[in-house]
C-alpha cells in the first residue's frame, strides 16, 4: 500500500481535539470554581470522589495529588516500614516502585507474561517472604492483571493487595471494576490518562473505610480536626480545579473507552489487511478482561526493528512512544537492589520491542491508515 503525498500526521495523543469536543462545558466547570474562589478540596473533590466511587463500584474513593501518591498513600495508610518488602512488577511506570521506596520498603520484582505485559502470576509465590507486606499488580496499558490468583496469593500470605489502576479506569476483570479487586486501587488523572485532568491529580479507591478515612488525613498532614496531628502525613491534595474539570470529563468517559475500544478494532483490520504478522505482534486482550486501551501497544517481531520503525514514522510526523526501554530492576537508582541483565528476561526483553502507536478517542480510520500503511512501506524497504 502506498501513501498518498499529501500527510496529516498522527500525533501519539490529541488532547485539543477532546477539549474542542467539550469546551463549553469544561470553561463553564472552571469558570465556576474561579467564581467560587474555593480551590482546595471542598465540595468540587467531594462530588468527584463520590462519582468516582460509584464509577469504579466501591464505596469509597479519596482524591490526592497525583497517581504516585495514590499509590504512596495506602502503603502509609497500611504502615509499610523500613525492613518490609513489597512485591510489583519491574515493567511499569517508575512510580510503581519509587513509591514502594518513598513509603521505606524494598521493591521485590517479578517478571512479567509476555503476552499481557502484567505481572506473571505464577511466579509471585516464590517472591514471598515473611517480610511480604504487599503486592502492587499492575494493570499496564488499559488490561488488568490477572487478578484472582493474586488475590489469593495476598490472602494466603497476609498481604495488601494495592491495584496500579493508573492507565486503567474502567478496564474489567471478570465483570468487577479496576481499583475494586483488591484493598485498594490507585488512580491517575495525569492529562494523558484515560481520564486526564488539566495538571496532575490521583486518586485511590477502596472498599475500606478505615483505610479511606486515614489516606484522607494522610493527605493533610494527619490533620483532624484543624491543627491536631494525629501522625506525619504531608500535603497530596486534590485540586477543586481539576475536579471541576475531571467530572464534565468522566461523564464522556464510557463514550470515550468505547471509541478506543473501535479504534483498536479498526488497528486489528487495517494490520490484517497487509501482511505483517511475521513482523510484528499486536496486543492481546485477554477474555476475563475489558481492556480500555490507554496504549496500543505492538511488538516487532525483530527487537533491531522497533527503533529504526519508529524512526521511519517520526519522519512521517506519525507520533509513537515506548513504554518503557528500562525495566525498574535496571534502572540506576535501584542499582543498590543488585539486579543485573537476565533477572526479569520477559520484562527485558518487552522494553528491547514494544511501540506504542497513536491512540485516543478521537482517532479515525483515515489516521490509522496512515499509520499501518507508513509501517507497511517501512518493512516493505527493508
Ligand atoms: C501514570 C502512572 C503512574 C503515576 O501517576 P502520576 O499521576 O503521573 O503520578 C503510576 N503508575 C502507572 C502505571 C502510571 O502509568
């Protein structure tokens, strides 16, 4: 398939395109809270909170800064310490594991199954020690981990089982919400999650009560009521701002994973209509799950591939990211955990192929010809 001359690009995200589809609404929203001139917490986070939760299907959802603390958050809250261990994925953002570090304890990292990216199940039982406080699943690009074996390992060892549902609201898992599997999710509003803020924010989800009560004076300072401090916390709240803005967003947001959902569909088509599945791998999506597509992830058959393709589409002005080239056991700053090439192969071996193409609610079919037909041309010249 050839290309015509004339190129739109495809950006790897297009959130003016999602603004221009709501503005009115959302300058209403922040036009409001300006009004208002309330800007912390107040009953803007409150209602967010109480939609959240309905949303995820738990009972209680409590807003915070950002994605990283609302994984920090409930590892305080459970009074993780030095000398404890917390089980996770080595392939994640880095947020994962530098909040197992944040709240004192070591990152114990498990590979992952090739085909989902999530952390492997099998293999969790053999990480577990007696200074196992917690496991961290990750639920990477849209998919949940597969939840019940964890669930049941958590139980069977007395660990806290704390959902990465970061890149995942919405995604299912046998019929039961990201964020309300285990004693507690983490949620991010970063913009380029599927429900992005205007800035950062987070939140944690949670069955709960007690949990959720603590993670809400955690986040201001262990404060309650005014001036009694009950414990050190610090300051991770919510911004009304972003809530006003996060809640006009989340009414869009089951229109907005089935249009990523038709996108990856129209991906499936479109790379079956050339003949590219020697070269490259699209993503699985597991029958137990409702993936929600943050990322559209593939894999080059050929790890030597992947950065000379996303070369090529760069000059097309076709947008591709990958996530992510280091591994968590490798990177610098774990260096003192002592891992070393080999350690977690399925992880090492994903950061070396993946690409994640463009993807958002608002990509047509005529963008994602582009894409395929630019990744047809470059392993037709190759
Ligand atoms: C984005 C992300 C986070 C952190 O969220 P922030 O809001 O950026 O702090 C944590 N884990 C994963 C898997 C993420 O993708």
């Amino acid at each position: 398939m050839s290309i015509s001359t004339e190129t739109r690009g495809v950006p790897a995200l297009d959130l003016k395109a999602q603004y221009r589809s709501i503005r009115d609404e959302i300058d209403e929203a922040v036009a409001r809270v300006i009004e208002n001139q309330g800007f912390i917490l107040g009953p803007e986070v409150a209602n967010l909170e109480a939609e959240i939760a309905a949303y995820c299907e738990v009972p209680r959802a409590v807003g915070c800064a950002s994605g990283t603390d609302a994984l920090l958050l409930p590892l305080m809250a459970w009074g993780i310490e030095p000398g404890d261990e917390v089980v996770t994925s080595p392939f994640s953002f880095f947020a994962t594991a530098g909040s197992i570090h944040r709240a004192g304890a070591k990152p114990v990292f498990v590979d992952i199954e090739p085909e989902t990216y999530n952390i492997d199940p099998s293999l969790i039982e053999s990480a577990m020690t007696s200074k196992t406080r917690a496991i961290i699943p990750v639920h990477l690009y849209g998919q949940t981990a597969d939840m019940d074996p964890i669930v049941a390992i958590g139980r069977k060892y007395g660990a806290k089982i704390l959902e990465d549902a970061a890149q995942s609201i919405g995604a299912g898992y046998k019929g039961n919400r990201a964020g309300s599997i285990g004693d507690a999710g983490a949620l991010s509003f970063y913009p380029s999650k599927n429900l992005g803020g205007f800035g950062d924010g987070g939140m944690v989800t949670t069955r709960d009560d007690k949990l959720a009560d603590r993670i809400a004076r955690l986040r201001v300072h262990g404060m309650e009521p005014k001036y009694h401090h009950h414990e050190i916390g610090f300051n991770s709240r919510l911004d009304a701002l972003q809530a006003a803005v996060l809640r006009v967003k989340l009414r869009r947001l089951d229109d907005w994973t089935a249009r990523r959902r038709e996108a990856a569909e129209r991906y499936r088509e479109l790379f079956a209509e050339q003949t590219l599945d020697e070269v490259v791998s699209l993503p699985t999506e597991k029958e137990s799950c409702f993936h929600v597509y943050n990322q559209f992830v593939i894999e080059t058959t050929d790890p030597a591939d992947r950065d000379p393709l996303r070369s090529f589409l760069s000059e097309r002005k076709i947008g591709s990211e990958i996530y992510y080239p280091i591994p968590l056991h490798l990177q610098l700053c774990f260096a003192s955990l002592g891992h070393g090439p080999g350690d977690f192969p399925v992880a090492e071996s994903a950061a070396k192929s993946v690409l994640a193409l463009p993807m958002y609610p608002e990509l047509d079919r005529e963008l994602q010809i582009e894409v395929v037909s630019a990744i047809a041309d470059y392993f037709d010249q190759s």
